[in-house]
C-alpha cells in the first residue's frame, strides 16, 4: 500500500513522556507521514510540549475514543495509526503498517512492556498471543486501519478498543505485526502485577457479559 500515514496520539495530562513519544516518530515525519496529538485538555503543559514534535495539536473532550476520533477527524492520512502517549512505535513502523495494509483492512502490533520485571514480561507475551488467538487487539499495540475502512471508535469510556476490534474483524481479520512497540510499565509497577493483571481480565469479562462501560471505567481509574 502507497499511502501516507496518520499516527494520531490521544494525551491527557502526559507532560512526562510525551516528548519521547513524538521524538520517535521524526524519522516518519522525515517520510512524509503525519502525526496529531489530540489533546483531552492536559492541566501539565502536554500540548505546549507536543506542539515542536507534532504536525498538529488538536483539543478534543476528554476521553480516549473521543480524543482518537477527534484527531483522525483533523488528520488528512490515508491510514490512520493509533498511538498511546505512553509508547513509542519501531522506527520502521510506517513501512511495516503500509505493507499490512495492503493485504488487511486493520492490524496492531506485538507489544513489549518497558519492564525488567520478568512477571510484567511475560503479561506482554500474553497479550500478544491472546490477541492472535481472538482477533482482537488493545490500545497498548498500536492499532492501525485503512481510512477508508475507519468508522469511528464507539463512545464509551471504557473498552473502545475491544469494541472497535469486534467490529473490524467483521471487515477482515487483523494483521498481527510481530514488530513490536514499547509501552510503559507504570500501571503494573503503581498498581501491582497480580493486581493489575486480575482487574484487567475481571474488567474485560465483565464487559463481555454486558455490563455497563462507564461502571467499567470507574473502576478502572480506581
């Protein structure tokens, strides 16, 4: 696929990584992609700090679908690429997603946690084979998608990417990259590993069998 590539970051007060995040992506600038930063109103200085390093920084409410949907809004990329402000793509990430692209409608890709905790390692492992098992992909790996084929991330506060990867597996299975992006460890690092770990799967079961997403998100911020 010959396209150009949108990377849209969704930021809410990440005045601390933002920087590294952005700076990663210079290489893909240099090849003519883009990046928007969709900023869900930071109190920290994020968007002064993204503004240098991005092409745009567009407000949006606050919220991760929100703030994604309001950044691939402004973005003008026939691809679109979503990033958490917490993770830094490979350095050839563009060419890998065009390649996918070509052959799939959407895709993520494998994610190392930035850890040297092995226990937090090995959580990164087995989200990358649940996700080939089940065909659908987490924020934390870079969700990417044909423009033509994005329909928006549903308004929910919780489990958008869940959502949205139900909905696209209906268009075409994922591309699952074996590249793999960088996220940090600070949930499981400020939280606990068992901790973290079982309120994640105790919070996708439960959405699963139908509870409510924004009960969901409560818990999830708590």
């Amino acid at each position: 696929m010959d396209a150009r590539l949108s990377v849209v970051v969704p930021a809410l007060n990440e005045a601390a990584g933002i920087e590294r995040c952005l700076a990663a992506l210079a290489p893909l600038r240099a090849r003519g992609h883009e990046v928007v930063v969709a900023d869900g109103g930071s109190t920290d200085g994020t968007a002064a700090l993204a503004a240098p390093l991005a092409d745009q920084v567009v407000a949006a409410p606050r919220g991760r679908a929100s703030q994604m949907n309001a950044g691939a809004a402004a973005s003008t990329g026939d691809a679109l690429l979503f990033l958490h402000a917490d993770t830094v793509l490979p350095p050839d990430a563009d060419r890998a997603v065009l390649a996918a692209l070509g052959a799939h409608a959407w895709g993520r890709f494998d994610v190392a946690i930035d850890t040297r905790d092995p226990r937090v390692a090995l959580v990164g492992w087995g989200m990358n084979w649940r996700s080939r098992l089940t065909g659908i992909a987490t924020g934390d790996q870079a969700i990417f998608v044909r423009r033509a084929e994005f329909r928006g991330f549903p308004a929910i506060a919780l489990m958008e990417d869940v959502a949205f990867s139900k909905a696209m597996k209906h268009v075409s299975p994922p591309a699952c990259l074996r590249e793999r992006v960088l996220t940090s460890a600070r949930r499981w690092e400020r939280d606990g590993v068992l901790r973290t770990v079982f309120l994640m799967w105790r919070l996708r079961l439960q959405y699963w069998l139908g509870a409510d997403p924004d009960d969901l998100a409560r818990r999830y911020s708590h």
